[in-house]
C-alpha cells in the first residue's frame, strides 16, 4: 500500500510540476503573445481586420478578400499569465527592427552579399540602390504574421523590393511649386532634370516618402509594419557615372556663368533705378522753388492787382543793382527822351 500512495503522490507531484507550475509565463516589455487552444488561436469573436478602418484603408477591394484575418486577443506585458496544457503560447518582440534593403533572407550571397540592391530606371539604366529599412511586427495583426504566412520576413522584403522597383523605374520628379520657376527654365537651359538618376538624386527624400506610403499595407497583408524606407544612395555604371558628372560639371559652369551674367545685370538695372530716383529728386527740388514763387506771385496779383506786380518787379530791380558791381543802362535816343 505505502508504495501506491507513493507512486499516487509522485505522480501529482509531477502533474503538479509540469501542467500548473509549468503552465505559469510572463511577456516581456518589447514582447506580445497569443495563446491557441488545441491549434486554434484565441480570437475576438466576429471581428476581422477589416473591422480595423485604418488597415482596411490600406488595401483595395480586391485585396480585401484575400487578406482578411481574424483578430486575436493579444496578452500585453506583464505576468504572470497562466495556460492549460492543451494550449500554447506564441510570443513575438514588436521591438524596431532594421535590415538592409539588398537582404534576401532565403538567399544571403544575393544582391552582392545583401550590400546593392539593383534596380532599372526609366533610362533602362541598371543601377545600384544602398539604404535601410526599418519594421516591426505590429499587435493589430498577429494572426498574419504568425499563422498567415510562413516566413513573414521574406515577404516583406520582397514586396518592398518589388515596390521600389517599380518607383525607380518610373519615378519622375515632382513639379516645381506654383510661382517657382523650374531650374534652367529662366536661364533657357534644359538643366539635367531630364535624366532619371539626377531626379532620384536630388529627390530622395520624396522618393523616401512615397516608399512610406506605398507599403503602408504591409500591415494589412503580413502583420509587419515598416516604419521607414532609409534610401541613402544610386550608383549607377562607371561609364554612366562619368558622363553624369560631365554632364553635371558642365551644366554647373554654364549656370554659374549664366547666374553671375544674371545678377551683374541685376545690380546695373539697380544702380540706375537708383541714379534715376536721384535725378528726380533733383529736379523736383529745383521746380518746387518756381512753383512756390508762382503761387506767391499769383496770390499777390489777387490780392494787390497789376500795380503790386509792377511794385515787386521794382523791388528786385533795386535789389539787383544794390548787389551788382556793373551794370548797363540802355541808351535813349533823342527822339525818345522828347
């Protein structure tokens, strides 16, 4: 008998061990899980993704139907939570995470060992693309990218590939502001603004905002969302390479010259604006003494008639020869002094 009782409570003990205390686990801060019961995962009865407005917004009717998941319920932070033996706890770090976009998860030696991702512009010219990618997982779909689909990582890398070819194929750059003048169109230059690689140069923060929201659906399609596309560099051939920078060299004498001839006219054109202003000051200061001696003479008129007029001559007759030192007089004839 003692050795049934003790083979009873050896096995409690081990039931106890390995189904209750065993059963017992804590999510870390950075992490989220979600537990299944018999390989089914807990959910949000009759709720779906697309119950979520933002995620719907994301993707198009057709997409809708092929990318519709259920919600699960998610167990935040904290524990100690508790789990039955027929169920199983799946965490996930939602932790920011970043990746060269040259990766291949299933091909590492790819891409130049996952350093140059190359892509076609709209020139047909082969280029080579450095940057980042920075993603997590997102709570608000769980279920995709645990149970959806097997390898969400390569997924994702490959839609966002497949997205940034297709931009850098026909990215165009976008139309200067209303009152801008476009560059070289004042100077009649066609400027390099034509040529593919100059506008993803010189454009790639807006090249980095489309990527953005081009792939906002990911979270939609595979649970993980990409916080930033970091594009940092396009490198086309050597040869291509040499002649853009001919090319660019050249166009950027010819501007300077052309800016410099520019603003020399601009400051003659001030200059006399200037001179012009100066001249008329001039003038104006010596009519404003005939106009004001006008007026006087016209008040006087009207006040004292013609013989005020006849006085006032006299007056500045007298005062004339009290300041000449020599002065003619007329010679009468005899006829006229009769």
């Amino acid at each position: 008998m003692s050795i049934l009782f003790g083979a009873f409570f050896g096995f409690v003990a081990w039931f106890l061990l390995n189904y209750l205390v065993a059963g017992l686990f804590t999510v870390d801060q950075n992490e989220r899980a979600v537990k299944t019961s018999f390989g089914r995962a807990v959910r949000i009865e009759g709720r779906t993704t697309l119950d979520d407005a933002d995620l719907a917004a994301t993707l198009t009717p057709e997409e809708r139907e092929r990318y519709t998941y259920p919600q699960l319920r998610v167990i935040p932070p904290g524990g100690p939570y508790f789990k039955w033996p027929w169920e199983r706890v799946y965490k996930v770090s939602v932790a920011t995470q970043s990746a060269n976009i040259a990766y291949d998860p299933e091909s590492p030696g790819a891409n130049s060992n996952g350093t140059i991702l190359e892509a076609v512009t709209k020139d047909q010219l082969n280029t080579g693309l450095t940057g980042q990618i920075r993603y997590r997982v997102s709570e608000r779909n769980l279920y995709a990218y645990l149970f959806g689909i097997k390898r969400p990582i390569v997924h994702v890398m490959g839609y966002f590939v497949s997205v940034l070819r297709e931009r850098i194929a026909t990215f165009e750059a976008p139309p200067a502001p209303a009152g801008e003048a476009a560059p070289g169109l004042a100077t009649g230059l066609s400027d390099v603004s034509g040529i593919s690689i100059n506008d993803i140069r010189k454009n790639m923060r807006a090249l980095n905002e489309e990527m953005d929201r081009d792939c906002k659906s990911s979270i939609a399609r595979y649970g993980v969302a990409l916080d930033a596309s970091l594009i940092t560099g396009i490198d086309p051939p050597e040869d291509v390479e040499a002649a853009l920078a001919a090319i660019n060299t050249a166009h950027n004498e010819v501007f300077s010259a052309i800016s410099l001839a520019q603003a020399s006219a601009d400051q003659k054109i001030v200059q006399s604006r200037r001179a012009v202003e100066i001249e008329t000051l001039k003038a104006q200061a010596e009519v404003e003494p005939l106009t004001a001696l006008a007026k006087q003479l016209s008040d006087l008129k009207t006040v004292g008639g013609e013989k005020a007029l006849i006085a006032y001559l006299r007056n500045v007759h007298l005062g004339l020869f009290a300041r000449a030192k020599k002065y003619v007089l007329p010679v009468r004839s005899w006829e006229e002094e009769r």
